[in-house]
C-alpha cells in the first residue's frame, strides 16, 4: 500500500479524493499498489464530508509519517506551498503538483532537490489541465530540437475572446458572463492581463528549450484593451483574436511573449474556442505537433494530478528525469522579433492615406461597411522596435495587435 497526503481540500484537491475514489481500482492496477489517501491538509473543517476521518490541520503530521510516500500539494500560491514541497522533498516524499505559479518560481530547483533525493517532483496538472503536454515534452518530443512552443493557455480569456467574437460582446460583457459561470475570478486581473498564461509558458520554454525561462523576463500583455470593433476587424480579415503565449527559438536566438495575436483562419489555434487550450509545438525534424483539450476545470485537472501520482508510485525509488536546468535561458528582447502589425486609426483615411504608405511601405488597408471616420490597416513584416518609432508618426491610432503569421 501506498499512502499519500493531500495538501488542500480546495477545488483541485477535493476533485482529487473524488477521482482516487471512483476509480481507485483502475489507479492501483496502473500503479502497481494499492493507492490510499492517509492525511487531507486543510486549515477549515469538513463535517461530514469524506475527509473528515484523514482530515489534519498541522503539516508537520504528514512530514513526519514515514507512512506518507507521495505528497500531493493542491494549495495554490508559493507560500506555504513552497515550505511545505521544499520540506516534504527533503524528507524523501515525492511531491505531486498542479501549482504552476509554484512551478514557474522554483520549479528547477525542486526538481534538482528530488533528483539528489531519488525521488520525484511531478507537474503535469500546472499546465494545461487535463492536456497531456508536460510528459510528452520531456519523453516523446526529446530526440528533436523544439523550435517554437506557442499556445492558448488560459481558458478565461479564450473565453471572453470567444463570446465578442461568437456573440459580438463588448469586453465587460464577457468578463462579467465568465464570472458567473465561474470560468473567471472576482478578481480577473491575474487570467486578463495575462500573468497566468506567462507562468505556464515560462515553464514549458524551460523544459523544450533546457534551461530556466524566468516568467518575470517573458513580455506580458493581456486582453483588456481588446474591444468589439477589434474583433470585428479580425472577422474582415477571415482571423480571429486569440491570447498567445509563445517561446520561439529563431537564428540563434530566444523569443518569449504573452499577447493578443491576429490568428489566421488557416492557422490550427484559430478554431480552438470557449475554455479549451491547445498548446502548438513545432520541431525541425517532426514539424507540427498539437495538444488540445480542457484546459481546467475541477475533474480535468485533478485527472492529471493522480495520474502523476500513479507515475510517482511505479518510480518510488527512482527519479525520473525531467531536463530542466537551473542556468537560466538568455531570452532576446521582443523588439527584435519581425512580424506583420495591424493597426487602427481614428481618422478619415483620405486624410493620411499618403503618410501611412510613406511611413510603413506596401501596407494593406482594412475598412468595415458600416464604420465611419476611422479605418485599419496592416503593416508589412517590420521589427517590433521599428514598428513603435514608427507608430509614433501616425497621428490618432487607437489600437496595434500582432499578428501570426506562421502557416
């Protein structure tokens, strides 16, 4: 038998006991032993509930039980979630997490302390929910060199984009739609602004490309600026506006940025809609590859959580190795990367018509039916940082989104 303690009795954490409890004859004969929840760590009380019984309020309880061989922390945060894996790691536990702000702050040097330790720390639930991308990375992907991993990683935001453009929402609209539905929280801020989707990929750059992809260095913007006429625009162009959150390996040089993108109707991210993720990885020998499904939600995500689980216990004695070193990645500033822009401007094109093409050469003008005194248009490829001086000579531009121009 092997016993395990769950860290949080949360969303994730409660989907976890009732996954291992529904199917807990399916996950012993996958693992080889029985599986069995020892201790629940909660600070609050669950009269009644199934947990009542394993329920503890004291960490050091499950630290100090040799019993305990795998230790699931469901928390959330960095702290105590950082002290309590730290600890649990250094005591011989494996550690099972779908953390990611915990993995993307200190993810290599866990994993270093449960390879010193013959031990496991294992993530799969960080990023993209119940989407298998975290394995196949660090096993099936590793006989070829990743170029580019880019993917729509936030379900909230997908959402909201989903809605404007389904239903021809504005923004506010969308947000307060998601919020009742529990797809976003009261406080939004972490999912808009794109903060969520830049820890997830910080931590898969660090295991495509090796080395650590310190998510404070990765270019973060959001979706709040994103209005109705925007996506209108982007339905003109036969595109839709999708959250990118992207790591490209190019000329010898690292990309990372999270923002909103003009995906083209011919590129695979274009249809994936509503609360799904997908994350896109391109090799130089296998070419495409794409990993789509739920990316969160209560039961998806603590799928993935006990099927690490079910890995720690076939590996008790063994680490299995995860190429992530604690060297950090140099990363190039975005001002650098080429791309084609698209461009708004609050004006009668007549006006500036001349100035524009002066400025940005061969561009491609976009106008909708039945919108006056103002007008699009879309650059030729133009680096970021020649693209903002620019920008600066254009007088009334009111938007400027990105496009994708792979595929």
């Amino acid at each position: 038998m092997i016993n395990i303690a769950v860290l949080g009795y949360g969303t994730v954490g409660s989907g976890v006991v009732e996954v291992i409890d529904k199917n807990n004859e399916a996950i012993d004969m996958k693992s080889g032993d029985k599986i069995r929840i020892k201790y629940v760590l909660d600070l609050r009380d669950f009269p009644g509930d199934r947990v009542e019984s394993v329920l503890v309020h004291d960490f050091d309880v499950i630290l100090n039980d040799p019993e305990v061989k795998i230790v699931v922390e469901v928390m959330g945060g960095v702290e105590p979630a950082y002290t309590f894996v730290r600890k649990s790691l250094l005591a011989g536990k494996s550690v099972c997490t779908s953390n990611k702000e915990l993995v993307a702050a200190h993810g290599p040097e866990l994993i270093r302390i449960a390879r010193e330790n013959s031990i496991n720390f294992l993530f799969e639930a960080s990023v993209g929910g119940a989407i298998p991308v975290i394995r196949p990375i660090n096993s099936s992907l590793t006989a070829d060199r990743i170029l580019e991993i880019k993917g729509i990683l936030n379900g909230t935001t997908n959402y909201i984009l989903t809605q404007m453009d389904v239903e021809g929402w504005d923004f506010d609209k969308a947000l307060r739609t998601a919020q009742d539905l529990g797809y976003a929280e009261r406080n939004p801020e972490a999912d808009i602004e794109g903060y969520d989707a830049c820890r997830k990929i910080a931590i898969l750059s660090s295991l495509a490309f090796g080395h650590n992809v310190n998510y404070e260095n990765i270019y973060t913007e959001g979706i709040s600026k994103i209005t109705a006429t925007d996506i209108r625009y982007a339905k003109k162009m036969k595109s839709a506006i999708k959250l990118l959150a992207s790591c490209t390996y190019e000329d010898g040089k690292y990309y990372a940025m999270v923002a909103p993108f003009i995906v083209r109707s011919s590129h695979p991210l274009y249809s994936v809609s509503g609360v799904y993720n997908a994350i896109f990885v391109r090799g130089s020998q296998i070419g495409d590859v794409m990993f789509y499904g739920s990316g969160a939600g209560k039961l998806p995500t603590a799928c993935a959580v006990v099927a690490d689980i079910v890995d720690a216990a076939k590996h008790l004695d063994k680490h299995i190795y995860t190429f992530w070193s604690e060297e950090n990645l140099q990363l190039t500033g975005t001002e650098n990367a080429t791309r084609k822009f698209f461009v708004r401007v609050k004006k009668d094109r007549a006006s500036c018509e001349k100035l524009i093409k002066d400025t940005f050469g061969d561009v491609k003008f976009i106008e909708l039916d039945d919108v006056s005194g103002e007008f699009g248009f879309v650059t030729t490829p133009v680096t970021e940082g020649s693209f903002n001086e620019k920008l600066k000579n254009i007088p009334d531009v009111c938007q400027s989104i990105r496009l994708e121009s792979r595929i």
